[in-house]
C-alpha cells in the first residue's frame, strides 16, 4: 500500500501586512538592471502583479501642491513732488530728407542734419565717376 502525503489546515490564512520599507526593498530589486520581477515575487511569496502593483504605488510622482493666494493689500501711492519729477521739455527735431539731383538718373537723399563735410566728400567721389 502507497502513503499519500496530507496536508492538514487548522485555522484560515491571513493576508499578509507588508510595511513600507519591505514594499520599497522588494520594488527596489526589481528596479535592479537584469532583474526578474516573477523571480523576486515567487522568493518573496507573493504574485509578480502584486509588485508592479507597488511599483505603481511607490513610484507615483505627486502633484504639484495647490497654489494658495496671498493676500496682498493696495495702497495708494503718496503724491510726487512736483519739482523733482518735472523733466525739461525734450526739443524736438524736425528731421526733413534733402534729395540731391546729381544728372543722369542718379539722385542721393540724405537727412538733413547729415555732416557737410563727409557728405562734400561723397559727393566728390560720385561726381568723378
């Protein structure tokens, strides 16, 4: 006659509670270049779905925290001084352009302010071409 082994349960499993810092070593290994998460799983006794489970957990990155509103109060400013804000009036130029006609189709326009003598000059050089 053949002996069959048999297992006998006396009372119903519990789940098992796992603290933080065991979650984190365990996600943590399977982190780990060329690990294997059903490995580490099944030496831990649990399911691989478990740990990708914990993974999504434990490396959930969080939002932002809200942007609270500070109040902020306005005051109205105190009136300037008068004689320390007063800038002299700016005069202002007219600036006109001047064409010159130089003959046979060429013209040269510049403004008004422009230095005589560099403009003598150019025009030299333009009349003897």
């Amino acid at each position: 006659m053949t002996m069959q082994q048999i297992e006998v349960i006396t009372s119903v499993e519990r789940r098992r509670r796992w603290s933080r810092a065991e979650k984190e070593r365990l996600v943590a290994a399977c982190l780990e270049p060329n690990a294997s998460v059903s490995e580490i799983a099944r030496s831990a006794g649990i399911h691989a779905g478990q740990l990708f489970r914990w993974r999504k957990e434990l490396c959930q990155v969080s939002p932002p925290p809200a942007r609270q509103f500070i109040p902020v109060e306005v005051a109205a400013l105190p009136a300037p001084d008068p004689v320390e804000t007063t800038l002299p009036p700016r005069p202002r130029k007219k600036i006109s352009i001047v064409t010159i006609e130089l003959g046979r189709g060429r013209r040269i326009r510049v403004e008004s302010d422009v230095d005589t003598e560099a403009l003598a000059r150019i025009l030299d050089v333009v009349e003897r071409r």
